[in-house]
C-alpha cells in the first residue's frame, strides 16, 4: 500500500464529515488527517493506493484506488471515492464515486452514491448494489437498488434486477431482466408507454437479446 500521489490531488479545501457525529468541517486539500471539533474523533483523509494484497480496514474521507495487481480484501471499506481496477472482495462504502474497471466477480456489498462500471469491465455482483445514480458502459449482471437513474450506455449490458427512480438505456445498450420503478417518473416514457404513472410496479421488459460474449 501506498500513499497516492496525486491522481486526485487538489489544493482546494474540502468539506468533510466525522465518521461518528457527523459534524461537518472545512479542511485543506492537502491535510492527511484531521480532529472532529466536535468529538475529538481522529479522521483519516489520507488517499490509499492498494497495489498488492491489503486486508485492513480502511476509513477514511481520502481516496481509495486498488490498482490490477491490487486485492483488496478488507470487510470494511469507507472513502471519498473509489478506483477498481484490481481485485474487490470486501465491502466497500464511498460517499462519492466508485469507478469500476475491471472483471470478475464482486462478492462483497457497495455502497456509493455513484458508481461507474467501464467500458472494458465485465463483472459479477453478488449482493445488491445500493447506489443514488449508476452508470454502465460495460458488462455486469447483479441486482442494483437506486435511488435516482441507471443508465445503461451503448455497448453496455446489465443483466439482472434494478429497482431505481428512473432508468435509461441508451441505443445499443442492453438490458434484461427484472426493473422495478418507484418513487419517480419514468426517462424513458416510450420504453414503458403505459407505466409512466404507475408507481412501484413490477415489470419485466426484455429491450433486446443478450448480446455474444466477445
Ligand atoms: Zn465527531
């Protein structure tokens, strides 16, 4: 494990919040760990860059990055935001954007309020993914629970069930499996033309065969 060394480096300050009182509190860009002034609490804000196998806890308002040669098999993960381009086998929690560059399969629960799954990546959830917005430009089967959009890019497949507010598949990305809809209004009215009222309906739609595996 290393310290990054900038991949997200910014000089700006950020707002960030204790893990235990959630009280929030300006810090600079630069800082690597500050004091809650409320709780005393320590809170790490250090980036952590995992390029062989890490098993620790981490918590901390920096970056986490898992590298291809990384494994990261901690059961407790929490960050700022997240890079995969190695192995995930433990849970990992980011307030921001986990970016999903690799294959395989991903045992552990996510959590984040974005996640981003690459073109190149072709991977396995095997628990539900608790996301606000999620993005697939890759391959991925799994259940995702989202409280805003999934969008489905061209060239992207999801295989699986999503609950969200709203999803959009763009031309030539594909989606099968269960889409349950709740709480919100439909992107894509013509996808469901007579559902664009219904509130948590369950429905099954099927916009295109699976595409071969390439
Ligand atoms: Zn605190």
């Amino acid at each position: 494990m290393q310290r990054f060394d900038g991949l997200w480096k910014s000089k700006r300050s950020n707002v960030i919040e204790c893990f235990d009182c959630q009280r929030k509190q300006e810090v600079s860009g630069a800082a690597t760990s500050t004091i809650c002034p409320s709780c005393s609490a320590h809170i790490d804000l250090s980036d952590y860059k995992i390029t062989t196998s890490f098993s620790r806890s981490i918590r901390t308002r920096g970056d986490v990055h898992v590298t291809t040669k990384g494994d990261l098999s901690s059961s407790s993960v929490r960050c700022r935001r997240a890079i995969i381009e190695g192995r995930l086998r433990g849970n990992l929690d980011s307030a921001g954007t986990i970016v999903i560059n690799t294959s395989g399969k991903i045992p552990g629960r996510l959590s984040a309020s974005e996640i981003v799954v690459e073109k190149r990546a072709e991977v396995q959830f095997f628990r539900r993914v608790r996301v606000s917005n999620m993005e697939i430009r890759g391959r991925m089967s799994g259940e995702i629970v989202a409280d805003g959009l999934v969008t489905i890019r061209k060239n992207g497949v999801l295989e699986g069930t999503v609950a969200a507010k709203s999803i959009n598949v763009e031309k030539g990305g594909v989606f099968s499996g269960q889409l349950i809809i709740g709480k919100g209004h439909l992107q894509q009215a013509e996808l469901l033309p007579s559902e664009t009222a219904a509130l948590s309906k369950e429905l099954s739609i099927g916009l295109a065969p699976p595409l071969p595996a390439t």
